[in-house]
C-alpha cells in the first residue's frame, strides 16, 4: 500500500470515528432531561405580541380610556371562551386518558397539587365550585387583584407549555386541543395584561420564569406518571379560569376599584 492509500484509509478511518461520535452525541442529547424543557420566548412574556390582540376595547390616545366595567368585559369574554373550549373534550380527554369518567378521577386526585401552581390560598375553590364570598371581601383593590390573577396565570402557563410540548413531541391524542388551549390561555393573558396597562402603565409587570417547574416535573419518562401530571395542570387551569371569571364579575358587580 502506498503513501496515498495509507493517507486515505485513515482519512477514512478519522471520517468514520468522527461520524459514530456525532451520533452518540445526538442520542444522549436526545435523552438528556434538560432536553426536555420548551425552548424560546415564552408565550407569556408580551402575551399581546405577534397575532393576539386584546378582544375588549384598548387604549387610543384620541378616545376615552376605556372603564373597568369594559376591561373586566374583555377579560370575561376571553377566559370563558378558553374555559369552554377546555370543558367541550374534558371528559374525552380523560376517558382516553384514564379509562374512567371525569368526576370520578377529579375526585380520586382532589387534593393532589404542586407547589408552583397557584395554592389552595390562592385560589381557594375546586373545579366547578364557587368562590367563597368571603374571599373577595377581603381582596385588595382591583390592581392587586388583576395582577396576583395574572401570575396565577403565568404559573398555569409554564406547565401547559410542557404539556403541550410533550404531547407533540410524543405525537400523542389531544396535541391540537392542548395547542389550542395554549392559544387561548394567550388571549386570556393579553387580555388581563391590557387591563394592568390601561390602569397602571408605570407599574412594572414581573413575570414568572419557567424555572418554576423544576426538572422532576418535566423529564417524565413513565408515561402513567406524565399523564397525571397533565391532569394535575389542565385541571387548575380551568379552575384558574373559573376563579378569574368570578373575580372579574365580583368587581364589576361590587363597582370596587
């Protein structure tokens, strides 16, 4: 074999070695956990940005700023619409999910909650319960009130958005739904961040970071597991929604601002 050949073979060789590393690399970058976790600007952060735009009225500096009675409106609006379209393939959801009706899972995982989502002090209802009277007696004004709401929100979004993305990564039954309730629960942010803005614009709006939902919470091999999870989240976010839609209707109804 000449000195060319020898030059080739272990140009080859070299190529080979090099092609198998890349490979390996690529499938422990495929199974790594921190490979797991969304990527990218959060939907949360500017919620009004790209095609979402607020459904009630909104600011013009040549009309009237808009009342709390139309803001609370445009909040409404939009969270009932996302709650309902949540409600239309619940109960399919976790039949196919879970192999049982609704009301006997919700009941079987009641008290289940994770720590980074909105507390039972938070929000102090179950799905499809009302809010205690009692507990919107004694909120703070209408700010504080919108703005603890909207990080109730922020926190139902961080775990969506991995719902969401496992499911298509998983390509797994009911991505589209949850895709679409991802782009509700957008519509539902702009339009509580509108509100904040119309009424404050100075204040800064802080938002939640997807740090929240540490790693044992999204890198979830066991299917079983996963799917609870999903349920734990797509589940306080609807009761999230109720407790808006309440709040919203309190204040409107009550004139405190």
């Amino acid at each position: 074999m000449d000195h060319m050949d020898q030059s080739l073979v272990r140009s080859r060789r070299v190529s080979r070695v090099s092609e198998v590393w890349a490979v390996a690399v690529s499938l422990v970058c495929l199974w790594c956990p921190c490979m797991s976790a969304p990527t990218g600007k959060p939907l949360w952060v500017d919620p009004c940005g790209g095609n979402i735009a607020p459904s009630g009225p909104h600011h013009d500096p040549e009309l009237n700023p808009p009342s709390d009675s139309e803001l609370l409106t445009g909040i409404i609006i939009s969270a009932k619409s996302a709650l309902d379209y949540a409600k239309q393939f619940s109960e399919s959801y976790v039949r196919k999910t879970f192999k049982q009706d609704m009301r006997t899972h919700h009941s079987t995982w009641l008290t289940t909650r994770y720590p980074w989502l909105p507390s039972k002090s938070d929000i102090p209802k179950e799905l499809g319960e009302l809010t205690p009277s009692m507990h919107f007696d004694e909120l703070g004004n209408l700010d504080q009130s919108l703005l603890k709401s909207y990080g109730y929100l922020q926190r139902i979004a961080v775990g969506l958005e991995q719902v969401h993305h496992d499911k298509t990564r998983e390509s797994e039954e009911f991505s589209e739904e949850f895709e679409t309730v991802m782009y509700k629960l957008r519509q539902v942010l702009c339009e509580v961040n509108n509100a904040l803005l119309e009424r404050n614009p100075s204040d800064p709006i802080v938002d939640i970071e997807r740090s929240i939902m540490d790693k044992e919470f999204r890198a979830i091999s066991e299917k079983t597991y996963r799917h609870l999870r999903d349920w734990f989240i797509f589940r306080d976010f609807m009761n999230c929604l109720e407790y808006l839609i309440q709040l919203c209707e309190f204040y409107k109804t009550s004139g405190q601002s």
